[in-house]
C-alpha cells in the first residue's frame, strides 16, 4: 500500500493523461499461453512503460476502498459478475505481460476475499459436503452464471500461479485453495451432480453464457492442474459452440436468426446481442491460448467480427453496435445507437492478435480517460446498471479500466488524486 500511495502522489492529473500514458506498446509477436502438460511457450510482450505501470498501479489503488472492496465484501457473485470477474480477467492478462508484483498482490487479496466470502451451499447428496458459493441477489437462474463466471476467473488465477515459476514458488498454497473451490462449486456442483455427469449447458438452441464461462472454467482448471478430465470438458464445450460460428463478411456470426424476437428480455434482431456475445468470446480466446478448439483464423475472424461489423470505424467518437450484426436496434433498456456496446470485456481479448482490434479499443479508452464524453460510444463503457464499476480490458498488452478517470469521484484526501 505504501508504494500505491507514492505512486499515486506521482500521478499526473486525470486531465492530463496521454493515450502513451494509458497504453504501453502493441506486442508484436504475442505467442502462446502455456497450457498444463504442453511445452512452456512464453509470451513475451515489449516492456510496458513506467507510466502505464503507474496507472494500473493507482487506478487499482483509487477503486479499491471506493468500489472493489465494497462489492468484495458483500459476498454477492451478481455484484462479483458485474464488478470484479472482469476486472479479475484484466488484472490477470496484465500479469501475464508485465509481471507485475503490485498487482499480482492486489490480485490475491481480491481472490482471497471471495474465498473468505463463499458460503456453504447443501449439496444435492445428503452424504456430500456442501459446496461452495455466494448467495446471489439476481435470482437462481442469474446466480448460476455469476456463480461460474465467478469460480472462471478464480481458476484462470491459479492457472497464472501454477504456470509461472516466481508466482508458484510464493503462491503454491493459495493456487491449490482456489483450484479446490472451483471444482467443488463448479465441476462437483453442476457437473457431476445438477448434470449428472452431462456437459452443462450446452443442449440448448441459442448459445447459452453460462456454457461460455463453464467452458473457461474447465480450460483454466486444465491449465492448473494438468488433468486431461478438464481438457476434455473444456474441448467437449468448445466443439459444441465452434459449429455454430458462420462467417458473417469478415466476421463470425452464431445463433442468426434463432433468438426469437422479444425474448431476453428484449432482443429485437434475433442474434446475440454485443455485451452477452462477450462471454462467448472471452472463451474463444482463452481456449485458443490453450491450444484447444479454435485456430488462431477462428480468432482472426472474431476479431474482424468486432472491427469490421461492430466498430463503425470512427476514431473521434467511436461507437460499437449493440448486435453482433452490426444492427444498433434497442435492446433492453439500451436504446440508442451503441447503447448495448459493451466491448471492453471479452471483446478486449483479441487485440492480443489484432492490432486493428487494438486500436479501436485503444480509441476507445483514450475518448473515455481524457475525452470524458457525457453521453455516445456506448453508455455500457461507461456505466454498468448506473453505478460506477471498475472494468477492464482483457488482453495482456493492456489493463484499462472502462469507467471514468479514476479521480473523478473519489476523496481526494485518502486516494492520492490531485
């Protein structure tokens, strides 16, 4: 905490921050993920820039006591799904690129706290131990996606602890805790036991987002523990989706047409809508990293998805269409044009493999730091539900949080803004 508040004193003001500040530098060449049982293939970004790193540092800093540790502590997996998964995606994508130890702390504690919060939930076996998990104000069917979403991000941490030798020598412990907590609330819960031993999920007709985040659950918990039981879950759910993927242009379009209109509580194209669709994306590119499922042209095509169809290409005021289609009619409450545009999660991923992805997004983040429009480029990029959240970008060349600069709002006194 020391070193955040130096850092924050160091800060320059949020007016003042510069796109070079806020991005450090597009990877060129940014490799494979290392999976459990495969040859360790590094990834090896170009060195982030001290003023990156200071941001990172300080925006997690300023939201911590404000924001993160509020919704922590509230043991609630909707406010986890909505606040902390992504953030938790962002934080470990920037590890992976920077190995940072500040955040990689910060990662910890926020993991450890959504441990220490899990309560026990009675099994379906009388003669099982309970599960674990987090009561859920979204209702049963809700809390059964921010519950996976949740345990997703909690095994993607043990996954970056076991496969890097610094953090498995200081955090070996912790990895195991959080690996335990995932099969026991994930695979023991839904798997074996609401499914009986059936793929969940994925026997529905329009994609499901729980499927998405089961689908990286049994990807990381692969990578963690090396089990070809978690490597064949995962590619079962991958070949399930990867059919439904039909070129669209330059892009991939699923579920066209086979969303009845009205449904979702108001979906008015009949094709996945752009912040739902991001889950499924997320899991696209997590199992490519894995080397399971999809090739790295699945990826090129889903990145063309978000650049060439949902991007209107603008650099001054750029929007993202509220369908994967490209078609920015209403959905839910999000009615204008971008309204449901919500692509600095998931979505965030592929600029690894995209520099024109790269610089949308990168667009993007600069509009909404120094710009700070009120209204346009996607209210979803800005707010979530009304209330400040912290989101980031789930690549590893670089961490941004999607809401506001993060001085605005916050007590000046006690969070080192200026």
């Amino acid at each position: 905490m020391i070193l955040l508040l130096l850092l924050a004193g160091a800060l320059p003001a949020a007016a003042q921050l510069s796109r070079a500040a806020l991005v450090p530098p597009e990877t060129t060449s940014p490799g494979r993920l290392a999976a459990a049982g495969e040859p360790s293939v590094a990834v090896t970004p170009s060195p982030p820039t001290t003023d990156y790193l200071r941001n990172l540092q300080v925006l997690l800093f300023n939201y911590s006591r404000y924001i993160i540790e509020p919704a922590l502590r509230s043991g609630d997996s909707a406010a986890y799904h909505v606040t902390i998964d992504p953030m938790l995606h962002g934080m470990i994508s920037a590890i992976q690129s920077t190995g940072d130890a500040v955040v990689m702390t910060q990662l910890i504690s926020f993991v450890d706290t959504m441990v220490s919060k899990s309560i026990s939930i009675k099994a379906a076996n009388p003669n099982e131990q309970p599960y674990p998990g987090w009561s859920d104000s979204a209702g049963s069917f809700q809390g059964d996606i921010d519950s996976i979403d949740t345990l997703a991000a909690m095994a993607r941490a043990a996954a970056l602890i076991v496969n890097s030798p610094t953090w498995k020598t200081q955090y070996a412990d912790k990895a195991q805790k959080y690996i335990q907590v995932a099969v026991d609330g994930g695979i023991r819960r839904y798997y074996t036991d609401a499914y009986g031993g059936k793929v969940p999920w994925t026997t529905r007709t329009v994609w499901d987002e729980a499927a998405s985040h089961f689908g990286v659950l049994a990807t990381c918990l692969w990578q963690a523990t090396g089990q070809a039981f978690y490597r064949d879950l995962a590619v079962q759910i991958g070949s399930v989706f990867k059919p439904k993927l039909s070129p669209n242009g330059a892009g991939w379009i699923w579920d066209n047409g086979t969303i009845p209109i009205g449904s979702q509580t108001g979906n008015q194209v009949g094709v996945p809508d752009t912040q739902t669709a991001a889950s499924a994306v997320r899991m696209v590119a997590i199992m490519y990293d894995a080397g399971l499922v999809f090739t790295r042209a699945d990826v090129d095509r889903m990145a063309s998805t978000l650049t060439d169809i949902i991007w209107n290409g603008a650099v001054d005021n750029p929007q993202f269409a509220n369908y994967i289609n490209g078609s920015n009619k209403a959905f839910r409450g999000w009615t204008g044009p971008g309204d449901n545009g919500l692509v600095t999660l998931g979505w965030g991923m592929l600029s690894r493999y995209s520099q024109k992805a790269y610089d949308a997004l990168d667009k993007l983040m600069y509009l909404i730091f120094v710009v700070r429009p009120t209204s346009g480029s996607g209210r979803w990029n800005f707010t979530n539900a009304g209330v400040v959240s912290l989101r980031s970008l789930s690549c590893p060349e670089s961490w941004l949080p999607r809401v506001r600069s993060p001085c605005r709002g916050v007590p000046r006194r006690r969070s080192g803004c200026r």
